[in-house]
C-alpha cells in the first residue's frame, strides 16, 4: 500500500493545538458567546430606541400683491387699464395703489382656522448708520396710520384669505412733508412701507395652533414715479414632535457577522473537541525530535552544504552527535563545514582523525497498511549500531545483512559481493 511522509505542517498544528488547547477552546467559546448574544439582540430582542417623530406640521405662506388702476388720460395708456405687479408706477396718471394681502396654510387636517390681517403704513426717519460717526439705525420720527384690519373664519388647508386696502402715493409723500416741515428738521432718511401682522389660529392635527408673523412690502414715493418693494412669498413651516420608541435597527454587518461569529465558535470548539477525542494531539517523542531536527535545519541552512564524500572518508573512527545543532556547533568550533551526503540524508562533519555524523529521525508514514515500524524500530532502521543512516536493520562486521547496505557514505544496495545474505549467514549460523 502507498505511504507518504507524515506533513510537517499537521506535526506544528497538534504541537499548537495540543499546548494552546484551553486558550483556544476558551477563545472559541467566548466567540460563540458573543455571536449568539449578537443574534438573540439582533434577530430575537432587538429592543426599542427612542426617536422624535413629527406628528403634526403646520406650514404658512403669506404674500403681497399689488396693482395700479390708470385714472387720468394719457397718450400711452387707457383709462381703466390695471397696471400689475409693477416695480415702478407713474404718480400722475395712476397715483392708486391696490394691494392684496393674501395667506394660505397646509396640514394633514384642521378644523376652525381664522386667518386675521393687521395692516398700517408707517412712516418714519432713521439714520441707518452708514455715514460717518452714525449711530446705526436710530429712529429719529415715525408716524404709524392703520389701513386695514381683517379676520377670515373658517379657512380650510390650501385655501386663501386675503385681506385689501388701498395706498394714495401723493398722500404717502405729503405726510412725510407735512411732518418733516412741522419738525423743521430731516436729519436721516424718510422712509415708507406697509406692515402687516398675519395670525393663523385653530385647531391643526387635532391640537390648537396658533401662529404670527408680520411681513413688510416698502413704498418709496416720488413726484413723477412710485417704487414698490415687496419681498415675495414668505413661507413659515412649524412642527410638532413627541418622542416614540421604535424597535431597534442594526447594519448588515450585524446582522450577518453575528451568526457567522456564533457558527465560526460552535465548529472551532466542536473541532477541538473532536480532534482531542479523534486524535492524539500530543506529539510522541519521534514526532518532537522530528520537529526540532526540522527546526535546526532551517536555522543552521547556511553552515550545511549538500555534498556527496568519497568512501575513504568513512574508513575515518564515526562518531555520533545527537542532535544537528551539536553537529553545528562542533564543526563550527572545528572551524570545518557541515555536510549533508544526498544519497543517505546523513550530516557529516570531517576532521583528519574522525567523522561526526547526525542521522536525522525517521516517522512512520501515514496511510500505511498497519506494519509500520515503530518509533524504536524506525530509529534503528535509521541508525546503525554505529550510527550510521538507512535501511530496515542496523549492520555490523560482525552480523548479517538483513537489508540494503546503507552505512553512510555508500549507496543503498550496493553490498560488497562477498557479503553473504541474510538466509546465507542464518544457515551459516545453524551448522555450528
């Protein structure tokens, strides 16, 4: 039957498993521990986690509109025409500014809503700090003059109240005269515009809601021409929130690392087991020997050279180092090198009076049919009664072959021709 060589890599992974048992099987355990807390927590009980959920939003959009009806014939426009939404207004032909306040909202639901409308122009003179040594925005005068107030009942989400009023562009620059001439003094810059307070009141989302801004449109008269400024849709959104528990979510690397963590600990751990009840882990005396004579062969690769010695070298006294690192260390101090002979796998290191040799151990192969030798009879078969490396039994002068002659330094099977075979030397032995 085949047989191969034990693998070395197995003989280190039993010297490991063997002396880092306890430590590994607690690591898998411990591994599978928390892979299975990860699981239950992931999978099983995730828990709950609090968030803050939006459960009502109520949003208010607020904007002005305005036009100018022409009043007074003029060769470019007519009578009548309503001039819209304009930067610029003429103040002799159409001196009228109509404006429209208009505000609508949305919600999920409401019940109740009022919208109401505070309007008022004011005119006022400020210093807006822009020249040297100002002041910054200090109000020297202003005159406030209500223009309409307005409540729109019953407003539903998406529809729109509007509240009107009407602004005379030679009226809004005649107060500004009229007081700046009453005071004698201008000492910042007139200004006018339309102020307007918005309240939105009811019930939004089944809660009461209410709701306030005031937006500005600036008027800016003239003799000729009227600027308007208005500053577009103004749009306000509030929310109301509460704190809700959630179940707990986790990543997918969670998720899948812990059963994979809790599986790589329940098969590391029944592998053990297995290999400590299945097979020996603790290394035989050979298999320690072997390891550490591989051990000192990659250590001491550089002192060793492979090379074939002549027979005249072993007619030399042999003499046996018990391990390579001896081997080593003597030829080191011998100043001479150390040679491993390819045919035998013996490591021999040459003086002028002797030769020292290290016959490297021999394992039983795996796969073998059950008549392997044992470790004592392959450590025979490896070394000679003087040491010597090779075949299935040691030889001597003084006994007969009873296989290949492998004495180091010959071949195996070269056995000199007079040497007589093992049933030749046991029948010589029968007659006398």
């Amino acid at each position: 039957m085949s047989q191969t060589p034990p693998s070395e890599t197995r003989l280190r992974l039993r010297a490991v498993l063997n002396a880092q048992f306890t430590a590994i099987l607690v690591v898998c355990l411990v591994a599978a521990a928390v892979g299975g807390a990860l699981v239950y927590t992931t999978h099983v009980d995730p828990g709950t986690e609090t968030e803050t959920r939006t459960v009502s939003s109520l949003t208010v959009e607020t904007e002005y509109v305005h036009s100018a009806e022409v009043t007074e014939p003029n060769p470019v426009f007519d009578t009548g025409t309503v001039l819209e939404d304009r930067d610029t207004y003429f103040t002799r032909v159409a001196p009228v500014l109509d404006v429209d306040v208009r505000t609508s909202y949305a919600a999920d639901a409401a019940s109740d809503v009022d919208v109401s409308f505070e309007s008022a122009l004011v005119v006022r003179n400020v210093d807006d700090g822009s020249g040297e040594g100002g002041e910054g925005g200090t109000v020297y005068w202003d005159e406030r003059e209500p223009l309409a107030t307005e409540t729109v009942s019953g407003v539903d989400p998406g529809e729109t109240a509007t509240a009107s009023f009407a602004l005379n562009s030679s009226e809004v620059a005649a107060t500004a005269d009229e007081i700046e001439s009453e005071l004698g003094a201008s000492p910042g810059e007139t200004e006018a515009f339309v102020a307007t307070d918005v309240t939105v009141e009811g019930t939004i989302d089944g809660e009461p809601t209410s709701y306030a801004r005031t937006v500005e449109m600036t008027i800016d008269p003239g003799d000729d021409t009227y600027t308007v400024s208005e500053p577009g849709v103004q749009s306000d959104t509030t929310e109301r929130t509460e704190p809700v528990a959630v179940e707990r979510s986790y990543g997918a690397l969670r998720s899948a690392g812990g059963p994979l963590l809790f599986l790589a600990g329940l098969a590391g751990a029944g592998g053990l087991a297995y290999a400590r009840r299945e097979v020996d882990l603790a290394l035989s005396p050979a298999e320690r020997e072997y390891l550490s004579y591989r051990d000192d062969r990659a250590e001491f690769a550089e002192w060793i050279t492979a090379i074939r010695l002549p027979e005249s070298v072993h007619e030399r006294p042999e003499a046996e180092a018990s391990t390579l690192r001896d081997l080593v260390d003597f030829a080191i101090d011998s100043d001479t090198g150390v040679v491993e002979d390819p045919a035998t796998g013996a490591y021999h290191a040459v003086t002028d009076e002797f030769v020292y040799t290290y016959a490297p151990p021999t394992l039983a192969a795996e796969g073998g049919d059950g008549n392997e030798a044992t470790d004592g009879e392959a450590a025979a078969g490896a070394v000679g009664a003087k040491g010597a490396p090779g075949g299935s039994a040691a030889i001597d002068d003084d006994v007969a072959l009873a296989g290949p002659w492998t004495r180091a330094g010959h071949d195996p099977g070269t056995v000199p021709d007079d040497r007589p075979s093992a049933a030749e030397g046991a029948a010589l032995d029968e007659g006398r």
